[in-house]
C-alpha cells in the first residue's frame, strides 16, 4: 500500500515532543528568530508536568535552587502571578501550568502540530531530513535544519537508527512507572491534624510522605488496611503526597506504582498500567474515606492522561555521563546543566543515595554538571536530545530526569539549535561553553551567577 503524503512544512528547528524539555526548547530557538515547528501527540503542552500531573518540581539541591533555565524561571513567574504556583514556583497546578505554557508558546514563528503522531524519519547518510507524521488531517513530512528529540523515550533518534540503552545494566529492568491522580473535596486542616497525631507536625502538607522501610507515621495504618483485605501490599511501596497550589481542598498522589510492567515503549504495559492503575487508583479512594479524617467527600478530581515513565530509551551522545560523574561532582567545560539532586531509583526497595565521595576540595561548589556533548546524539549530524532520555547510564539517568534539568537541558537544546544555524556549525562541533554563556546572558540563573 502507498502512503500519500498530504501535507507538508518546513521549519528551521523542528522540535519533537512538547512536554517539559521540548515545549521550553521551542521556546527558546523561536526567541532566537528560528521558524520552529512543535509536534506533539497529546493536545497540550507540558508532557509529564500536565498530562502526567507530576507535580512538584524537585529541588535541584544547590543552595538557591537555581534552575539554569530564564525561560524556566519567567514561567514560573507567570504561574505565581495567576496563583498557579507558590514559592519560586515549584509547587505548581498542572492544568494552569500548561495554559501558562501555550501563552509562551503562542507565537508567529511557532507551528505547533497537536494530535500528531511521530511514525518514521527520512535519513539520508548521517543527517535527518524529515519527520514523517499522521494526524487527522492525512500523512505528512515535517523538515528542518536541526532536530530536537524531547520524546522523552527518544523515539526519534530510535527511528532513525541511533544506539540506545535502556534499562539496569544488571538487570535490564527499567524504573517503575506511576498513574498518578489527584483528589479533590479533603479537609485539608482535619486531615493535617490527623497526621499530627502521628508525629507528622509540619504545616506543609506536601511533606507527607510514607516509604514503609522507612519511619513513615502512617506505616500502621496502611498495614491495618491490608490485614482487613481494604488494600493490596503494593499500595503501600510507595505513597506520596503534595497540595496543589489554589486548590484548597485538593492533594496529588505520586501514585499508584508499578514494578513490574515498567517498559514504557511497550503498548501492553502502558495499557496494563492505565487499566489497573484506576483500579488501583479506585481502591485507595475507598481506603482513605473509610480510614483517614478529611477524606470523607473525597472525589478523584483527575486522573494522568500519561502514564508517569521515570526511565527508557537513553540515546547514545557524544558523551555518556555515568554514575561516577554524579557521584563525583564533576564538572565539564561544556556544561550546560548544574544540579545535585541525589540518584534516585524506584523499586520496591527504593534507592535513594546521597553523594559519599570526599568532595571538600569544592568548596562552594557541590553539584555535578551536565556537558552539552550529552544531548549531541552520536552518528547523526543534526539532531539534538533533551530530557530523561539524554546519554546517560541507568544510574546518572536516576539523578537527571526531575523537571527543573530537563526544562534546562531543552533551552540548551534550543539555544544550540540556532547557534548552529546562525553561524553553520556542526552540532558535534560546537563549544558548549557558548551555549551555557547564552543562556545566561538570557537571565539563566547558575550556581556560578546568582
């Protein structure tokens, strides 16, 4: 059967993936003067923060919580400023989140392709020459000069031949996946009392967290629901809770988690993840209004379009950073990402490690860096990476997936993508270190600059 194509349209940057690195990469190239094009399969931007409802943002662990991002921190801005957000604006409402991003995303030299799905790439030697897609208006074939891969999975670098890994190289298992919800009409303050009564004394609710192989107060009572059939014993793995900002009788569950169907480029498991995470999603509901004060007109207020992937493809790049970088703090003179969050790996024994390397040398200087030659994808000429599916080994990935890093790594990637137009410049060839310069020339906020 031929294909016909029915449409086509050619771009400067062309940007695969709209969610938290690809919608800030957009952004970033269009405030260059690049004619950008944005393809996206949902029909909203912000990926894992929005249709994922991963909610909050991580702290990068540097004093000052810089984020080295200036797009990152004026949407973070404008989220305060519609009462979408609090503090500096990692606390966040995913809904108003992605109404903040089309704002920034509205502009004359942006064409964004909702409703479409990435099918094949046209590779010619070592470059990209098109991104075939299908949407309901037929299929097409997206151009440009550079591409930028923030699919999360690296589904197009996978398409057009590149090397990937996935999984722990021991096992070769991915991290567990989440389907994450959020329940409206709680009693916040009865509900905060409650916890008080279990040691949990702080007025931040979102501090409630429950790990039961750690001290966690509510560990009785979610055994109790188990003895009495009311929950099944992976309902208690991993159970975690934020506020929503303006939402006052609202709380976001980093929740239900799946350990077992975790590959999220496979159909079967994303499907089994959907469909038994409501499941799971409906049982935990009934757990908290017969067991927790607060949650007696508790309601599911939403449920993730996407399925919560901490980890699958990692694209090959120029370089691969590794556990020991992390570890070791160390820094690279093409760096383009600071941060010190800790390695991080789900499991039904979580693992979450703090550096324990001798760094006292460093002074005021306690993060790794992230080098711009690990968004670069090795063997082709002009694609990009962005996001938890850059070059990485399986524990680094750990450490460098939390949004703020990946917003940062896509305005890299953007801000590289013209660089490399303005001047004819090889991807593989450009100084990393112009990029990061900038960015900060932007207003990206560093650990070196604030």
């Amino acid at each position: 059967m031929n294909l016909k194509i029915q449409f086509t349209y050619e771009a400067d940057v062309v940007v695969c993936g709209a969610g938290t690195a690809g919608a800030i990469a957009a952004i970033a190239s269009a405030n260059e003067g690049k004619k950008v094009a944005l393809i996206e399969q949902f029909g909203a931007a912000g990926g894992s923060a929005t249709l994922g409802l991963v909610t909050p943002l991580m702290h990068t662990g540097i004093e000052g919580n810089p984020m080295c991002s200036y797009i990152s921190q004026k949407i973070n801005g404008k989220l305060i400023e519609y009462g979408g957000a609090s503090g500096d604006g990692s606390a966040f409402d995913p809904q108003m989140l992605s109404l903040v991003l089309e704002e920034f995303l509205a502009q004359d030299n942006i064409k964004i392709f909702y409703y479409t799905f990435i099918c094949d790439v046209l590779r010619k030697e070592d470059s990209i020459e098109g991104i075939f897609v299908q949407n309901k208006s037929g299929r097409g074939i997206i151009s440009g000069k550079v591409y930028i891969d923030a699919t999360g999975d690296g589904d197009v670098a996978y398409l057009s031949g590149a090397d990937f890994k996935s999984g722990d190289e021991e096992t070769g298992k991915n991290q567990p996946v989440s389907l994450r919800y959020m329940l409206g009409g709680i009693n916040i303050e009865k509900f905060r009392e409650f916890l008080a009564k279990y040691g949990h004394i702080s007025d931040n609710i979102s501090t409630a967290m429950t790990i039961p192989n750690r001290n966690w107060p509510l560990y009785p009572i979610f055994m109790e629901a188990i003895e009495n059939g009311d929950l099944v014993e992976d309902d208690a793995v991993y159970w975690q809770i934020f506020g929503v900002p303006g939402r006052k009788d609202t709380l976001a569950f980093n929740c239900p988690e799946f350990f077992d169907a975790t590959d999220g480029v496979d159909f079967e498991d994303l499907t089994h993840v959907q469909l038994h995470g409501k499941m799971a999603i409906m049982r935990q509901l009934k757990f908290y209004k017969k067991y927790l004060p607060g949650f007696e007109n508790a309601y599911i207020s939403q449920i993730a379009t996407m399925v919560g992937i901490r980890e699958s493809r990692r694209i090959v790049t120029d370089y691969m950073l590794k556990a020991d970088d992390i570890l070791a703090h160390r820094k690279f003179v093409d760096g383009i990402v600071q941060s010190n969050y800790p390695i991080d790996i789900h499991g039904r024994k979580l693992r979450l490690e703090a550096n324990v390397v001798d760094r006292s040398f460093e002074g005021n200087r306690p993060f790794y860096e992230i080098p711009y030659r690990s968004v670069v994808v090795k063997g082709i000429d002009n694609l990009l990476v962005a996001g938890r599916c850059i070059g990485a080994d399986f524990v680094a990935q750990s450490s460098l997936r939390i949004m703020p890093t990946c917003r940062a790594m896509g305005e890299a990637c953007g801000i590289a993508a013209a660089i490399s137009i303005d001047n004819n410049i090889d991807l593989h060839k450009m100084d990393g270190s112009r990029v990061r310069k900038h960015m900060i020339k932007r207003g990206a906020e560093f650990a070196d600059n604030i």
